[in-house]
C-alpha cells in the first residue's frame, strides 16, 4: 500500500468496493478505507473522520500519518477546504498548495521530541512534494480539470473563522488561501520521508472580503468538486509513482 488519499471537509470516504482496516500506533489507533486500484491497494483516510466529527484542532494528526508510514505508503494527495484572502482566487476554484505559514498554536507538531538525546531538523524547501505537484498539474489537463493556480497556505488553529484584521495580516505576509488543517499534516509526512501534496477546493472568501457563504454553499461546491479531484489523483496513481524526482525521502538533518 504505497499510495494514500487524505479527505478534507467534504470528502468522508472511499466509495464502493472499500474495506476498513483499523492501525494501532504509539499515538493511537486508525481508521482507514483501502480500495483496489488495477490490483493496487489505495489507502484513502478521513483526516476529520467519517462522519466530520473531529475539529481541526482536535485530530490526532501524529496517529493518522504514522499509521500510513505502517502501512507502507509513500506518496499522498490531500484535500483541503479553504478559504479565499486572494481576490483571484474565487469560490468554486482549485488551486495546488506550494507552501505554507503556520498560525497553529497547540498542536503537537513533530515526531522528534528529542526524548533520544537527538536533535533533529527538517528541510522545508520544498513541503510540498514539487513531483505530485507537477503530476496533478499533468493529470489535471487531460481530466478537463481547470486549476486557478498555485497558492500559500495560512493555516490557522481553528475551529473558530479568522478576523478581518488577521485575514488583512496573512494578505500582507504573502497568503493566498486559509485552512485549519495543513499544519502539522504536511510536515509529519517529510518527516516520515513521504511524498505529500495538497489540493486546495476554495468553498468561501475569507473574512472581510464578502459577504458570509452559507454553509450549505460550501458544501455545494465540494460535492461538486471532489469528484474530480480524487479522479486526477486516481489518475495518477494508475500511472505509477516514485520518489526518485525529489528530496521527500531524504528531508532529515541531523545534529
């Protein structure tokens, strides 16, 4: 099981013909899907569990990775509802993380506590991985899937939305979409030597820009959406991946 999905908010599960299968780990236990891909198994996880009931601050982001890396996965696509402090970028549109700026507050953000008498540091040039980037981006156009482009990810504690004085702040220091969710995902993943990119569905404009999205149109436009997203990455996928065109699997240093 080297391929994995992680469903954001909307995305619950793997569709018909999945199975489940529960991963202990040292941070607790998992609950995952697992497809069958052209006789691969895919591992698909609901990053807020099946039915939503987890709030962003409250996942246990540390058991959902390392369960994965038990797995044997390698390479993830995520999704990621987010919302819009770029005024080109509007509700309804795709846009592929690249970066991202880390507003979270009480996470527990690494698997390196130093409990080894071990200091350790990761590379974060590229947190996303420039290859499922690049693929998505190829798989994208023959699936007629239009993305808006590029973005940097704020990522917030949640659950509450931000103020319109810190939407204002996260513009000015370069943020192009904002979520709850990315952080500390991403950066478990390059510590665990695994290729990981997000997909961002933009479902509202932040605070400060329009008026409120209900919430039932934030749902509307991930119905919408999801489906294609998960088809380009299942693309991909069928098409075969490896690590050999970039630094995921080798992101740690060491002092």
């Amino acid at each position: 099981m080297e391929k994995a999905i992680i469903g954001g908010t909307g995305v619950y599960d793997a569709g018909k013909g999945a199975y489940s299968k529960v991963i202990e780990t040292e941070y607790g236990k998992v609950e995952v899907d697992v497809l069958k891909l052209n006789g691969e198994e895919i591992v698909f996880l609901a990053r807020h569990g099946k039915g939503h009931s987890l709030p962003p601050h409250r996942i246990n982001y540390r058991a959902n990775m390392m369960a994965l890396k038990k797995l044997g996965v390698k390479c993830i696509y995520a999704t990621a509802a987010v919302g819009s402090c770029n005024e080109y970028y509007a509700p309804g549109d795709i846009v592929v993380i690249r970066d991202f700026i880390d507003f979270t507050k009480s996470r527990p953000v690494t698997f390196f506590e130093g409990e080894d008498g071990t200091v350790v540091h990761v590379d974060m040039k590229d947190p996303y991985c420039r290859n499922l980037r690049k693929r998505f981006y190829e798989a994208s156009s023959s699936q007629l899937l239009h993305i808006i482009g590029d973005a940097v990810y704020a990522c917030t504690e949640g659950p509450r939305f931000e103020t319109a004085a810190e939407i204002k702040m996260y513009r000015m220091l370069g943020a192009d979409v904002v979520g709850m969710t990315s952080v500390p995902e991403v950066v478990l993943a390059k510590e665990l030597g695994m290729c990981y990119a997000t997909v961002g569905i933009i479902t509202n404009w932040c605070t400060g820009f329009e008026k409120d999205m209900a919430i039932g149109n934030m749902q509307q436009i991930l119905e919408v959406s999801r489906y294609k997203v998960t088809e380009v990455f299942l693309q991909v996928f069928r098409e075969g991946l490896d690590q050999d065109n970039c630094n995921c699997n080798n992101s740690i240093l060491k002092l």
